[in-house]
C-alpha cells in the first residue's frame, strides 16, 4: 500500500525535475510528509535529519571513493568537482572561483535540492542537505582541511543567492 502511495505521489512531482533527482529524493520527501501529518513537524523534522545526515554522509563519503583513491586535498578538489558533474549533485549549477594548493573554492548558483523542497512545500528540508555537506567536508581530512561556507545565513536556502563552498588546509 505504502509503495502505491509513493508512486503516486513521485507523479505530482514538477516533471522539470530529473527523473533521477525525482528518484533519489521522493521517498524521504515523502516520509517527512508523512511524518510531519502524523507526528508534527518538528519531531518529523529530527527523525528526518537524523535519517538522511546518517545516509547522506555515507553516501558521499562513497562518491569520494577512499578505499582506492589517497584523501589528500588536491584529491578531494578533483573529486569534488567531477561530483559536481555527474554526481549527487550534478543537477546544481556551479562554478570553480579559486582552486590553489591551499585553497579551493566553489560558488553554487543554483540549488536543485531547494528548488525541489520548496516545490512541495517543504523548503526546512533543504538545510538537513546542506548539513551533510557539512559532516561530510568537516571530515574528509579533519586534521587538514577546514571547509566554510562564509558565514551564517549565506546559503540559498537561508535566501542568498548563492552558496560559497570554502576549503582551505592548514
């Protein structure tokens, strides 16, 4: 029954939305829905980002490829680029602003995941996707690398315009 209801629901989905984004966020999207009727939002709210920080960080830390390829910095900055293509965030628009041996900066103009949390009227799920990016860069080289996005309030979903990502190694 649950399974019909989550296809039905992934069909009321904005089809300007890539069928893969559609795939890969419709179910938690619709689990805190679901939660958030049942339960309320801010209990929905924490069970939400307790679930994806845990899966989310795991599965860009997968993209990242560790086991075959060395955490460096000048690793990290290729990788993060070439996920930025074809990644989990592929759908994003971004942009390299500095890429040196001790500093890497992206700027994000455009952020599918909000587009997408706001158009089902869920735009608090946005930051839970900005959370794992935090876990996940605070922790790639945690002795080495210091990530920053600028500040507080400097992200699309806080009503920038757009997003700073900052690495720097000590």
């Amino acid at each position: 029954m649950r399974k019909l209801t989550l296809n039905r629901f992934k069909k009321t989905i904005d089809a300007r939305f890539p069928r893969e984004l559609v795939d890969l966020a419709a179910l938690p999207a619709w689990v805190y829905l679901s939660l958030k009727k049942k339960i309320g939002q801010a209990k929905a709210f924490e069970i939400m980002r307790i679930a994806l920080l845990t899966g989310g960080t795991a599965a860009q830390n997968l993209q990242f490829d560790t086991v075959h390829k060395e955490r460096s910095f000048q690793t990290f900055a290729d990788q993060e680029i070439e996920n930025n293509r074809s990644g989990l965030v592929r759908w994003n628009t971004m942009q390299v602003v500095e890429r040196t041996e001790r500093r890497f900066e992206l700027k994000i103009t455009r952020c599918m995941f909000h587009e997408f949390a706001v158009s089902l009227g869920i735009p608090e799920m946005t930051p839970i996707v900005c959370q794992i990016d935090n876990a996940m860069f605070n922790s790639y080289l945690p002795d080495q690398m210091i990530f920053d996005r600028g500040g507080v309030g400097r992200r699309i979903a806080d009503g920038h315009h757009e997003c700073n990502f900052v690495w720097t190694t000590r």
